[in-house]
C-alpha cells in the first residue's frame, strides 16, 4: 500500500498536525497543504492520510466536525486540540535533535 | 493506563456507532474523490475523464476504507465476531465433523483434568501448615542393613533436639491406638501422643482452647488432651463449652483443654494414620528403654536449609553412636514433610498425568486430522476467498477461532467429563492416598483446562491455516476436481498415533503383567473364608498380663466351640497390617557374632498357624506350657531356619533375641514362610513369640469358619461381649479384602492406564482410518483408471495396505523407543516383569499392528470397489 513520493516513516503525524496548526482544514485540504507546503515534493496518499486523522483524532490529539468550504460543500473538518499542540511541539523537538543528529553523521570526516 | 481506557472506550463506541461511522467515512472519501476530479477538470481534463482518473489514483476505496476503520476501532475485535459466526456456520453445516471432533477434545480434555485434579490436590497444592517448606522429619538409618528411613529412640530424640542448631522446634509424635469410654458404648479410636510443641511447631493453633505446655511433658505426659473438630463434633455435639470436661483414655480420665479447627489435616505418614486426639508425649525411663518407635516431626529455622541440617544431624548421630552401643552403625538423615506424606503416590500419580498426557495429544492429532479433511473439502472456497482478496493472515485467523470454538464445545463437554469422572476416580483411589478429601475441579483445574483448550486449538488451527496457506490460490482453483496425489495426507500422523498408541499400551501392559503377578503370589497363608478383629483390653482389670491371657484364651475357647468355627487363633498383628516389631536374632549358641540378622517378630497362639493355614515344616506350636512364668520358646519362619542353620534341623535350638533386653528361647518349630508385610516384600526371617508367654493388651483374632463370612463375624463379636460388654472389637474384615486393600493402588493403577490404553487404541484406529479414508475418496479417479486398465481389487487393496504400512512400521520403530523410556518411569511400581519385557512390547506392536490393519482395510476394500466409470466421469 505504498503511496509515490511517500513521507518519512514515522512523520506523517507530525505533518498533519503541523498542517491544522495553521487553521482547521479537511482531509482534501491536508494533503494540499502538505503538497503545496513541501514543493510538491512530498505526496500523501489518502490511504494514509484518513488512516492517521482517525489514529490521531482517536488518541485525541485533534477533534473534527463537519463544516462547509468555499464552494459551500460538506467536509469534515479536523482541528488541533491543546494535547495535539504539545504533541506537536514535541515532535519537532524530537525532528530537530533527530537530523541533527543524521546531518552530524553524514558530514563526518568531511572537515 | 488512561491512553488504554480511551482507546477500550471509543472501540466499544466505534462498535455501537458503526453505521454513523460508516456514512462518514463514505462521505469524507466522496469529498475527496470530488476534489480530485475537480483538480482533474481544472486541468482541463473531461468530467468523465477527470472522475475516472481521480478514482484510478485513488485506488480501491474499499480498501483503502478498511485501512482507515482499522485505525478507527480495533478491527480485531469486529473481525473476532465475523470468525466467530462464520465458525459457526461451518460447524453447523458439518454436524457429522463438530460432533467427532468435539467429542474427541471432550475425551483428552476431561480425562486429563480429572488426572490432574488428582495430581493438583495431592501432589501440587502445598501442605495446610504455616510456610510448609520448612517442615522435616528427621529420622534414624542404618546404612548397612540399608535401611534409610527408621523411627526414632527417644534419648536419640532428646539428643538431637539438645544439640541441634537447625531447627527452629522439633517435636516426636507416636499413634496412640485407645479405647475410648464415652457413653453408650467403648470404642477404638485412632489417636497419637505428641510432643507440647507440636501444633505451635506446625502453624495450627487450637479453635478453642490451648495446646499442650512444656510443663506436661512431664511423667510422660499429663492427662490432658486435645480433641479433633470431627471427634467433638462426633462426640460432645461441637459443645462450646467442653473445655474442662474429661474423657476416659484407656480407663484414665483426661482434661479436655483444645480443640483443633475442622480444617485441621494432621500429618499422616509412616505410621502415623488418622488422629481423632492428641495427648502429650514425655520421655520417661520407662520409653527411653523401648528402643526406636518414635516419629520426628521439625521446621527449619530461617538460618537453616535441608542440607546443612542433614550434615547437622548426621554429625550429631556420629556422636552418639560413639556414646551408647546401642547406637552402633546407626546415622540419622532429614527428609521434606511433604515427600512422607505424598511420596509414595508421587510416581503412580505423575505416571498417570503422563499418561494421560499422551492421550491429550492424541486427541489433538486426531482433532487436527479432521480439521484438514475438513479444509480439505473446502479448499475451493478458501482458493475462491483468497482469489477475492483475503489475505492468509485473515484465512489463518478463521481456521484458528473455528478450531477454538471446537475445543470451547469440547472443553465444556470435557469439564462435565472431569466432573463426573472425578468422583469416580476418587472412588476407586486407594485408601491410603493423603489429602484426598480435597481433589474436585476447582481453579487450578479450569486454569489447565482453559490452558489444554488454548493449546489444542492453536495446535489444530495453525496446523490447518499452514496447509490452507500453502495451497495456492491459483493452483486449488485450477484442481477443482479429480487429482492424483502421490504423497500421503496425514503420513505423519498415521507414525504419530502408532507411537502415542505403542507408549500407552505398553505402559497397561506392564501393569497388567505387574498386576497379575502380584495376584499370583502365594503369599503363605490361606484367606478363604478367614476373618479377623482386633480387640483391645484396657482400664485396671486388665492390668495383669494372667488376666489378658485368661481373657483372651476364654474368648478363644467361646469362638472354638462355635459350630461353624473350623479354627481361631491370635496374633500381634495381622498379615499386611503394618510393620510390627522386629529385633536382631543369632544362633545362642555361635560364638563369633557375624553379620547381624534382623527378624520380624510376631506373638501368636497356636491356633493362628491353623486358621491362617500356615503350613508347620517341622516341630510343634505353642501349647499350654508357654504360661507368662515359662521360659520362653520360639517358632521360626523357613527363612530364618535357613539363613541362621542352613541344612540343619533347628528344633531344641536356641536363638538368642535382643528383644526383652535379651532372650534365648528355644526353638520348637519351622512355619512356612508368608509374607506379612505385604504382597511385594518377600517373606522376611520372622519369629513368633507365644501370645501367652507374653501377652498384650491388643491382639487380632484370626478366626476360620465354613458358613457365612457376617456370621463369624457376629460370632466374633458376641464372644468378646459376652465375657465383657466394655471391650472394643475394632477393624473387622475378611483376611481376603485386607490383601485386596494392599493391591488397591496397583489395581488403581493398572485400571486407569488400561482405560488410557483402550481410548488411544480408539482414537489411534479412529484417526488412521480417517487418513486412510481421505487418501482413497481423494485418489478415487486414480484408483478408477487403474481398475479400468485392469488392475484386480486384491491389488488395489494391496496399493493402500502398503502405504498403511510403512508409515505404521516407523510409528512402531518410534514407539518403541518411547516406549522404553516411559516404561523406565514406572520400573518402581512393577513386579514380577522387567520394564523392558520383551513379550510385552511384542504383545502390544502386534496389537497396534493389528489395529492398523483393521484401520486400514475397511478404506482399502472400499477403493477396490471403485468402479471404472469414476475414470471417465467428469465433475
């Protein structure tokens, strides 16, 4: 069930999380602002997507209630809660230290 | 913890809110697909076009919808109920399968319950005493007469608990048979005499009043004592108010001050047997003369372990041997409380777990064969399933919770078995397994049930989800039909069956030789039509040794002119009812003191040799000469005779005993041998002392009569009453059930693993007939074809017999093996045959041989009846 252009194992939460840090969006919304945010270099696939909105909204990270767009549709949109904020911050934390860490290996030995 | 109760929480939610979930999720997808398309058409793409490729990007929704309800709710447990139900379908639609297979679980489940009830509450639960790990029994050996574990003198006792730094308290105890006089009428209680300290010693505290003081021990015990719940109850109405009162023990009034509690189990070993009361036990002058006969209960102090007291003790027995002769070669050793009170059920019982082990796995195999002949059958629909996108691991699961809801069917079943089987089971225990008021099914017992279903399920599941998997979707669709297999199904189970059946026939074999062989002991005396009684004197008018012997030689005299009584006689103690006295003998005579022979020692009238039918090989018995003032005489059993004067005659000689600080009666007669202690030991060197040279308090009528066996009884009875009312007669049974009793374990024994061996013999011809039965209905358009080319029924017989067979000679060849191993487990309870014995295995591979072919045959005749028409038929 691979999705193309996949993001890093493990940090696709982190992503969505940061993407409803800037508002609450729907899934359609989620997968463009990470698509538009990463310079389309990142793809999230919907079977990953939904799979971690349900995961996240589940271990109540974020809530969600349906809402209509611009178009005056129905969507579902999701929302950070105050535990999502903090798993955010968190999670960058964790990122940061992390390719940190990577960055510091791969430049081993190269001055 | 929190995380766990919200994801329980919304699982449980999700489950009750599956539809809202369900149209949410298929709007959301529907949203998405829209954006998509919409993306599509902006980019100039078609509306029909644009739709078309957003769905193609988006995969399969379905799929990718069960992804995202996955992480929803748990979907395990959503999925655990479909299983369910489509378990339920299946066994439903295959009555003939759920039924065999349940009852096979059924069988192995309930069986080894019951045997492991058995095991849990005598072996398994611990002793009811405080920290029962740290109780011991010390005891005397003597390593070169090989004896290990022998009671106890009492300075010896006296020593070690003086000198001993292992324990934190040691008390003797010794059974104290008694008359007991409460109104209406005298009786013969089991009761023991016991150290102040030894309920303290135990962890037990008396329910009502007190145990005994340091202070009683004195003059050999005060007249004090405490009674069991079961005998207050029995005998003072469970009177609260009891404390104080007294009870005549052998005609001396004793001060009731405790009473045990009713869950109160007094150790019982050696020959220490059920206790109705206690009184308190003292060294005096008089008992540190009588030589060794008490039994020495301790605990370990905490500094202390098993090992470092054994050298303790020894050390100190080292000591005292160098101080008292009588000490000489004498050592002394600890053993665990628990190995006295269980250790000699220990090996027959874990024998019959094993056993019945065995069988459990036997029951599984067979479960797991019809299993596959099950799947077998539905293999197109598991390929169609697959085809449709299951996955293995879903297939897997299924075939599992199928085979879970099997073994629930027949762990219910199986539960009802071991309940009913367990009350007969412990019907039929022999008696003298401890603690058998305690063995039901109880939570141990559902605990290994429980564990027995989960095993035997995954067992059969995952051996039919393995082939289910590795059968290829493609390849089972493609074979829908008639195929041709070359390898057997179920090869491996054919070896397994015969091996399981081989290991467990074997084991009923030998005890069914062991058995047979102990009936046809001679054991040296007549039992037809023989009953015996005890009858105990006690109280003041009994205090003259003239007047026991005049008592019991009137009662003899009575039971004599009885019409139908043919002979009547006593004896110390009965055939088979206990160990007895025994001393060191030598020829008077002989002036170097060889090697020490030790006899056993009976006192008996003439009259005993008649009713017991011991053969007299020479000399006379005992007369009206042996008076209590008479120099004392002896008649010696054949063994004796031949070990102290081999080939010369032994009457007018004269043996010297240690017995009575040192007799030397002369020798007036050679009995028989037979054996006294029991069917196993071979007659030991024994000598009879006369009753009424030496007469005691407790005696054993042995009376032979030719009418009814309950009229000799009354006879018995009214003889003793008749001279007087107060005199207990006690412990009357035929000679016949007392030898009866003594084979009851090995009868137990050899019951239980004859009906192992029956059942495996049935699941073993059960579960290879069903191999074979599915081999030919899976080869029938083979089997057709060479039919129609011409190849004779005998031949296509043949074809499966000879498949039948290789796999049955591997099973034999590992069976056989097995075989010897186990058998080396049971080599302490058999007799009279080797654990190896060459006719048994040959008996028993014949049998299984013989079971097989059987088996084998019924498929085989059906496959030469194949008609030739299958060859061209078509499904």
């Amino acid at each position: 069930m691979a999705d193309r252009g996949d993001v890093l194992q493990g940090t696709l939460d982190m992503l969505v999380l940061k993407s409803l840090q800037l508002g609450p969006m729907h899934g359609w919304g989620i997968t463009e602002r990470l698509e538009v945010g990463s310079e389309r270099v990142l793809h999230v696939g919907q079977g990953s997507l939904y799979p971690a909105l349900y995961r996240l909204e589940r271990q109540g990270y974020i809530t969600s209630e349906w809402g209509l767009t611009e178009n005056n549709r129905q969507a579902r949109y999701y929302k950070l809660t105050s535990a999502g904020r903090k798993r955010l911050a968190d999670e960058r934390a964790t990122w940061a230290r992390m390719s940190r860490a990577v960055d510091l290996v791969l430049r081993m030995g190269e001055g | 913890m929190r995380a766990r109760l919200r994801d329980i929480a919304w699982l449980l939610a999700g489950l009750f809110r599956r539809s809202r979930m369900e149209r949410r999720l298929d709007d959301e997808m529907r949203f998405h697909l829209e954006m998509l398309a919409e993306r599509h058409s902006r980019a100039g793409v078609p509306a029909g076009e644009a739709r078309r490729r957003a769905l193609a990007e988006f995969g399969g929704t379905d799929r990718f919808k069960e992804a995202a309800r996955d992480e929803y709710r748990s979907r395990l447990v959503e999925e655990l109920a479909q299983d369910i139900g489509y378990a339920a379908r299946v066994l439903r639609h295959h009555p003939g399968f759920t039924i065999a297979a349940a009852l096979t679980f059924a069988l192995g489940i309930g069986a080894s319950a019951a045997v492991f009830s058995v095991v849990n509450a005598v072996l398994l639960r611990s002793l009811p005493y405080a920290d029962p790990g740290r109780l011991v029994v010390v005891w005397e050996r003597h390593p070169g007469r090989n004896v290990e574990r022998n009671v106890v003198a009492v300075p010896n006792f006296e020593a070690w608990r003086q000198r001993s730094g292992s324990f934190a308290g040691m008390a003797g105890a010794v059974p104290l048979p008694a008359t007991v006089a409460i109104a209406p009428s005298p009786e013969r209680v089991m009761g023991a005499e016991v150290s102040p300290g030894y309920f303290k010693l135990l962890g037990v505290t008396p329910a009502l009043g007190r145990e005994f003081t340091a202070e009683e021990e004195s003059n050999g015990g005060e007249n004090v004592v405490v009674l069991s719940d079961a005998f207050w109850r029995s005998h003072f109405g469970a009177d609260p108010n009891v404390l104080g009162r007294t009870v005549p023990i052998d005609g001396r009034a004793h001060v009731i001050i405790g009473v045990m509690p009713a869950t109160f189990d007094a150790p019982r070993f050696s020959w220490l047997s059920d206790q109705a009361f206690w009184r308190p036990f003292g060294p005096t002058e008089n008992n540190r003369s009588w030589g060794r006969f008490l039994l020495v209960v301790a605990r370990l102090n905490d500094q202390s372990t098993i090992e470092a007291a054994r050298r303790d003790i020894a050390a100190i027995a080292e000591g005292l041997a160098r101080e008292t002769s009588a000490n000489l070669g004498w050592s002394a050793s600890v053993t665990t409380l628990e190995s006295e009170i269980t250790g000699e059920v220990r090996s027959p019982l874990l024998v019959l777990l094993g056993a019945v082990g065995l069988l459990l796995i036997m029951a599984i195999a067979n479960v797991t064969n019809l299993t596959l002949a099950l799947t077998r059958r539905r293999d197109h629909e598991l390929a169609v399933r697959r085809a449709i996108g299951a996955t293995s691991w879903r297939l897997a699961r299924q075939l599992v919770t199928q085979s879970a809801v099997v073994g629930v069917l027949g762990g219910v079943v199986g539960a009802t078995v071991a309940v009913a089987s367990v009350q007969g089971l412990v019907a039929l225990l022999p008696p003298e397994i401890p603690r058998v008021e305690s063995i039901r099914v109880d939570g141990p017992v559902l605990v290994f049930m429980l564990i027995a279903v989960a095993g035997a399920s995954v067992v059969v599941g995952l051996v039919s989800a393995a082939r289910a998997m590795s059968v290829g979707a493609a390849v089972t669709l493609r074979e829908r039909g008639g195929r041709s297999t070359r390898r057997l199904r179920g090869g491996a189970l054919v070896t397994a069956e015969i091996a399981l059946g081989l290991v467990l026939t074997v084991l009923a074999g030998l005890m069914v030789r062991t058995f047979v062989a102990l009936r046809a002991v001679d054991v040296g005396f007549d039992t037809e039509r023989v009953v015996v009684a005890r009858v105990g004197l006690s109280g003041p008018r009994y205090s003259t040794p003239e007047a026991r012997s005049t008592f019991f030689g009137d009662v003899l005299e009575q039971l004599r002119a009885t019409p139908d009584v043919q002979a009547a006689g006593l004896i110390s103690t009965r055939p088979f009812g206990g160990a007895g006295p025994a001393t060191t003998v030598a020829d008077a005579n002989a002036r170097a003191v060889g090697d020490s022979l030790v006899a056993d020692v009976r006192f008996a009238d003439g009259g005993a040799f008649q009713a017991l039918r011991i053969p007299l090989l020479a000399g006379g018995v005992f007369d009206e000469r042996d008076r209590p003032d008479a120099s004392p005489r002896v008649v010696v059993n054949e063994t004796l005779a031949r070990t102290l004067w081999p080939g010369v005659n032994p009457i007018g000689r004269r043996l010297r005993m240690e017995l009575f600080n040192g007799i030397t009666p002369e020798v007036i007669g050679v009995a028989g041998d037979a054996h006294l202690r029991d069917v196993r030991t071979p007659p030991r060197a024994t000598a009879y002392l006369a009753d009424t040279r030496f007469p005691s308090e407790a005696r054993d009528l042995i009376v032979r009569g030719r009418g009814d066996v309950a009229a000799l009884v009354a006879a018995v009875r009214a003889a003793v009453i008749g001279l007087d009312p107060t005199i207990p007669v006690y412990q009357t049974e035929t000679l016949a059930s007392v030898v009866g009793r003594s084979l009851a374990r090995d009868r137990f024994t050899t019951m239980l693993l004859s009906a192992f061996a029956a059942v495996a013999l049935l699941l073993a011809g059960v579960g290879i007939y069903g191999v074979f039965a599915g081999d030919v209905a899976e080869r029938r358009k083979e089997i057709g074809i060479r039919v129609a080319l011409g190849a004779p029924g005998a031949g296509v017989v043949r074809l499966v017999l000879h498949r039948a067979a290789k796999r049955a000679l591997t099973g034999v060849a590992v069976g056989t093996g097995g075989a010897l191993l186990a058998a080396r487990g049971l080599e302490s309870m058999l007799f009279g045959v080797e654990s190896a014995d060459p006719a048994s295995f040959i008996a028993v591979t014949m049998l299984l041989l013989f079971v097989a072919f059987v088996a084998t045959l019924v498929p085989a005749v059906r496959a030469s009846r194949v008609s030739p028409l299958v060859a061209i038929r078509t499904d």
